[in-house]
C-alpha cells in the first residue's frame, strides 16, 4: 500500500503555536520533507523529534516531488513541513498535493496557525468574505494586473510583505486603491507582535518617520458597496439608453433581458427604459 501525505502546519512565531497531533505525527512518520532543514531543525530539536528530514522548497519542488511520490508509492509515510504556517500556503507543498491526488496517494493536513488567518480574524476588519494575495508579483505587468483586480474586489484584502519593501508598497497600494482602511500585523505570535488599524495614508505617514521591522500581514479594507454603485452609476451615466442597450445586445442577451438589465443598472422601471426607447 501507498502511504500518506501529510501536510503539518508549524509555528508561525511562537513555539507554543504547534499542536500535539502536530509533534506526533512527525515523530511517526518515515520522514519529513522541510522548506529550510536548518530552520526545521531547531523546531525538531525543540520537540525532541528525531525523524530524518530532506529538502523541498521553492527551487526543487518539481523535480524533488517526483523523488517524493516515489517514496510515498513504496509505502514510506511522508510529513512536508515549511518554515512557518501551512505547508502550500505561498509556501512550497500544492505540487506535491495535485501529483498525489493523480496518483491516488493519501493526502492529510494537520492544522495550526497560518498566519493569513491569524491577521484577518484580529484585524477588525470585515473577515466573513475575504481574498488572500500572499505576496505581490515581482514581474511589473503581472504585480499590475494582480493590483488592478484588488481595486475592483469588494472583499477585505490579505497580503504579505517583508520589511525591506513595506514603504514602497504601502505607496503603491495607495496609488491604486486610494486611501483604504488598513490593518498592519507585524511578528504574529511572536513576543514583539503589534496591531495597527489604521488607513494607508496613516500608515505611509507612520513608516515615513519609523523603520519597519519583522515580517507583515497587511490587512485591507475591499471596496464598499457605495463606491461600486457609485461607480457604475458614473459609467451609465456616460451612455445614452441606446447605448446602454446595445452593450447588453452585443453580449448576447435578448432585447427583453437587456431592458431589464439596463433598468437595473440605472435603477429605474423596465417601463422607463420601455417609454424612453420608445
């Protein structure tokens, strides 16, 4: 029989952050596959695990999950680990998950603190609906396109950064998205952890005169109903009915379903549109 996949979640600051089901099942399986063995093994050390470890990250995940599933399809019970947080959680560990499901290997996840979670349940901003960016694209065209999407989501916003690149960020944010409520969570579960609720111009302005330190979760405030209805209502207005209605027309809708939505979106009757087209 094959064995099973296990993705552990580790701390994401603070030992204390690990589970007992975590410790165990590292202990028990056959080995453990880990972002940094450096980093790991202080974690290993700390709980008096002695199980043998290899590395997986970032730079070998394709090649070095194939060795991986080899392992697993010979029966070996394999545990992944990164540095902090949940395993494929913009860390290394979703390859290895799709190539076990195409093999029919086992696949289980050991929960603990993710740091993503961690911030947006105590940012005090809305967190029923909400949209994880992890760290923004490196490649111009790509970090634009991703930063354009953010303008238009309406759900609170979740995205990484480390300290070195904070300032720049914060000012690009704020170039496009304008002056959002922000929550910045700095060293999650680490015994410096600090909160700060504030907007984006608060914040620039903050980090303007104080150096960041640590690494951040930046917690943002989506776009608000208001703004969104305001907005369509400003691109409507720009059209005349005729047009409105051809918009819909060219999309494919009957003529019927398209008074309807050109109604909707002016927030008027069917029989307006109706009397006025007439």
């Amino acid at each position: 029989m094959a064995g099973t996949l296990y993705l552990v979640a580790t701390p994401i600051g603070n030992m204390e952050d690990m589970t007992y089901r975590a410790v165990r099942i590292l202990k028990e399986v056959d080995f453990i596959a880990c972002e940094d063995t450096r980093t790991s093994r202080k974690l290993l050390d700390h709980f008096d695990i002695h199980t043998p470890t290899t590395s997986y990250h970032e730079f070998n995940k394709i090649e070095k999950a194939a060795v991986l599933l080899r392992k697993l399809e010979e029966g070996q019970n394999l545990a992944v680990i990164t540095d902090a947080g949940a395993p494929g959680i913009s860390d290394p560990g979703e390859e290895l998950v799709a190539m076990c499901y195409e093999e029919g290997i086992n696949v289980s996840a050991i929960p603990g603190a993710t740091a993503s979670i961690v911030a947006v349940t105590s940012s005090g901003q809305k967190c029923r609906r909400f949209s994880f960016e992890a760290f923004l694209p490196k490649d111009k065209k790509e970090r634009r396109r991703v930063l354009e999407e953010m303008e238009r989501e309406t759900r609170t916003l979740i995205v990484y950064e480390a300290p070195h690149h904070l300032k720049e960020t914060l000012k690009e944010l704020h170039s496009v998205l304008g002056n959002r409520d922000i929550t910045l969570c700095r060293e999650l579960t680490k015994k410096f952890e600090e909160l700060q609720k504030t907007t984006l111009e608060g914040a620039m302005e903050y980090y303007s005169t104080n150096e960041p330190r640590g690494e951040y979760v930046l917690v943002i405030a989506g776009k608000t109903k208001e703004e969104v209805e305001a907005e369509a209502s400003a691109k409507w207005e720009s059209l005349s009915i005729e047009e409105h209605m051809q918009m819909y027309l060219d999309e494919g809708m009957d003529k019927k379903s398209a008074m309807k939505a050109v109604a909707k979106d002016r927030g008027v009757s069917k029989r307006d549109i109706y009397n006025a087209l007439l």
